[in-house]
C-alpha cells in the first residue's frame, strides 16, 4: 500500500514535460490548417456526466497473479462505452488519473490497471510477452462482468510500455474496437537493436527502472546480460519480434480496429520511423500524429489533466470510434505534423505525400587540413578512400536518451555540435554549402557507401545522418 500511495509521485513527473505545439508549412500536397483545426478539444457540454469515485481493485490473472487496478465510471443508467489504460514503464495504474477521471465524466467506463512484475502487481515482468497478452483480455473479461462496460464499444490505450501493449492486445482480442499508443513501439526489434546497433542508454534506463520499482524475469536478466557484452543476439531478436505488432500485422488488420498512434520525431526510446512502415500496412480507421521532442513529451502534461493536442486527438478518436459521434476526425488527413517554430499544422492524405522530392548528394575525399569532405550535388570523379577507427565515440552523437531531443521539444533549441571539435581519426565529416536563407531540411536520409574492415574484432554498419526538421 506505501509503494501504490507513494507512486503517485511517478504518476506527477511522467507529467513534467510536454510538446511545443509548433509546425511549419510543408511542401506541395500539404494541407495546412490552424492547431486548433487539426485537433479539436472534445466540446465541454460532454464532460459533465456524474460520477463515482475511483476504487481500487484487484483482478486475478489466469495463472493467479494479481492485478492492482483502479475504476471509475459514470453514475448515469444503462451500457457505456469503456476504456482500458495500460502503465507506462516503471509507472502504475495511478499515473493516469486525471485523464481516466476525464473521460468518465465524458461517459466512459475507464479501467487502469498496472502491469505484472510491476509495483504492487504480481508475478515477474513479461515484457509484452504471451502472459501480458493474457492478462489483458483477463482485465476485459473482469471489466465486462463487473462494470456497465458495453462490450460492442471497448478501446485500450497507453503511453510507452503501454503503448506497446496495447497494440500488441488489438491483435489478440478482437473486442478491442480503438485503440491510441502514444510514445510507442511497433518493431522493438528496430528499437533495441535498429541497424545491428546497440542502445546502451535506453536499455540500461529500462533494466534501471525494472530493478527498482518491478521484479525481473530470469529470462530479462539473461538477455540484458547478453545485450551489453555483445554476445549472440539472435535469442533476442527472436524475443523481440514475438513482442511487435509489426509481427502480428495481419491479425490485426482481421480485427480490424481504429488505431491512432503518436511518437515525437526524437524519440530516443522508440525511433519513429518504425511506426511510419506499420502506419502504411494498416487497413483499417488510422492516424499518425508526430509532433517535436522526445520519448513521452508530446503527450506528457496531458497525464497531468492540462491542455494538451495529443489527448485532445485521443478524447475526438473514441469519440468517434467508441461513442460514434461525427466528429470528423475520421475524415481529416490522418497523418498530422508538428513543428518547431510555427502554430500551423501540416496534414497529408499518407505518408507517401510527406515527401515529394529526393535530393542526391555525393560525398568527396576529405581535404588534409581539416580532415572535412565536400557534400554535394556534383558526383566525385575521382576514387577517394577514408580511414577511421571505431569503438571511441565523438562530440557527434545521438545526445543523451530523453534530454537533448526532449529539451529541443520544450525549448525550441536544436541541439548542435561544433565541428572542430569532432576527432577526424574516430569520424567522417562531410559539409555542404550554406542553404538558402529561411532553407529548412527534413528528411529519412540514406547513405550508399563501401566500407572495409581491416580488423576482426567489432562490427561497422555505414549510416548516414543529417539535421531534420
């Protein structure tokens, strides 16, 4: 009871950060409106319903684990539409009060429960796993028999792990008719290990957290273990893809629901452009939103009950989906931009319209006297070559996981680096010439290249990146 009381300390920081609601006006195909045209507050004349309090259950899982969960719902007769929110990593079912409180006076049954191995729950942490999958239709199950949860009008939501999780639960349970993942992951695979690449620094946050508020499975252990001395990796990517919905995309599209999703575009935890592959696969109702900053800061004050585009998005979509209102959300373009420094809104018909131009760039030898390659629309014609050495890292890195992108979120500054300062024996620099003034970038960038290792030991896998907007 002290760990759930005191939780609600986690429930108040997971709402210390939030998006700025900033975009810039996109390129030809774009539909650019107003903030408030694109995600339209849920109008207040439905948020008066009375209510009961919350009360906290305990729902047994089937294996007799038990879930810590609180309830709340409209005191008004007859069948409601019900909502299922899933914690957050390190988090519990108190971090979403202020929102689950929302939506019952909007008419909601609403439902937090706190995933196993976590807190006050049960069992050990499955991680998405088979157990999990369980454990929600188990919450449903409970949720039907115990409440006036109308069982044709059920949606499942979360942020982060919960995100994951309830994706992941829309493939397995077709009475989950909508669901929204914010901050989530689709390919976790692409998350932990994208490009052969390893994560230290979210993988020892997440191994951090679980030490410290859950109970880890010997099968977690070993393969965190495993992960930071690099040692075979496949038992983990097979882990990884049985708990994707990326994997499980066919079952989902059968059962059909109404999935909105909603990352950062820096999100150090779960990078976005794996929700941009799964967007394109989905058959049924969809919406992507992807707004600047990082992991969990787009929606992060919302959790906290104040204004925010992210939970408005969430309150139109099972108002849509759950209730059947008109509200039009379903007939917006579903794929809807933010960013910094502009409070317009970009909206495309899909993903495919984001981009309607590829530049090529060709890289050059490096001049000796600052070690710096030209970038440019020229092809080389000469055969160049570069040596580096791997294994030491340089000023030109990713930053530190959920602060550099997330301050760029709240402070409108992008994160820069001084390019002298970057060790020309541990890096390739290539620069362009200056942009146009007012010139702005945003793009996937890719870069062909042909590399030799001239060592056994390490690995080296060619990327190429550049500043996005």
């Amino acid at each position: 009871m002290v760990l759930r009381r005191a939780a609600v300390l986690s429930a108040l920081l997971a709402g210390t950060t939030f998006a700025a609601l900033t975009v810039t006006a996109g390129s030809a195909g774009a539909a650019v409106t107003s903030a408030g045209a694109v995600t339209r507050p849920v109008a207040a004349a439905t948020a008066g319903v009375p209510i009961t309090g919350f009360r906290f259950v305990d729902i047994t899982a089937r294996d007799g684990v038990v879930l810590k969960a609180n309830l709340v719902a409209p005191t008004t007769p007859g069948h409601h539409p019900a909502i299922v929110f899933v914690n957050s990593w390190g988090l519990n079912d108190l971090q979403y009060l202020a929102q689950a409180s929302a939506f019952a006076r909007r008419g909601y049954v609403v439902l937090s429960y706190t995933t196993r191995g976590f807190w006050g729950s049960g069992g050990e942490i499955d991680i998405a796993g088979p157990k999990d999958m369980a454990d929600m239709s188990t919450v449903l199950d409970w949720l039907l028999a115990n409440t006036a949860a109308d069982p044709d009008r059920l949606g499942a939501a979360g942020v982060s792990y919960g995100s994951g999780l309830t994706l992941l639960a829309s493939a397995f349970d077709p009475r989950i008719k909508a669901v929204v993942a914010m901050s989530c992951w689709t390919d976790l695979v692409e998350s932990l290990y994208g490009d052969d690449t390893r994560r230290p620094q979210t993988v020892w946050l997440l191994d951090t957290a679980a030490r410290l508020v859950g109970r880890r499975s010997a099968e977690f252990a070993a393969l965190v273990q495993a992960y930071f001395a690099s040692q075979d990796l496949e038992p983990l990517k097979n882990w990884g893809r049985a708990r994707s919905a990326s994997t499980y995309i066919d079952a989902i599209n059968r059962n059909h629901p109404a999935i909105m999703m909603a990352n950062a575009y820096g999100d150090s935890i779960f990078a976005p452009n794996q929700l941009v592959d799964f967007f394109g696969k989905l058959t049924g109702p969809k919406r992507l939103e992807l707004a600047p900053g990082d992991h969990v800061v787009a929606e992060g004050l919302g959790l906290a009950g104040l204004p925010n585009h992210v939970w408005d998005s969430t309150a139109r979509w099972f108002e849509r989906y759950l209730v059947g209102s008109r509200n039009g959300i379903d007939t917006e373009p579903p794929v809807v931009m933010r960013h910094l420094g502009s409070d317009a809104v970009e909206s495309y018909s899909d993903w495919a319209h984001v981009a309607t131009s590829t530049r090529r760039l060709h890289l050059g030898g490096a001049r000796w006297w600052d070690g710096t390659g030209p970038l440019s629309e020229t092809a080389v014609q000469t055969d160049w070559s570069q040596q580096i050495s791997m294994g030491t890292d340089t000023w030109a890195d990713a930053g530190v996981v959920l602060l550099t992108n997330g301050l760029t979120g709240l402070t409108g500054i992008q994160p820069t680096v001084w390019l002298p300062a970057i060790n020309r024996r541990n890096a390739g620099v290539w620069v362009s010439d200056p942009l146009p003034g007012g010139g702005a970038i945003r793009a996937a960038p890719r870069c062909t290249s042909r590399s030799t290792r001239r060592s056994r030991r390490g690995r080296w896998s060619p990327t190429c990146t550049t500043p996005t907007r």
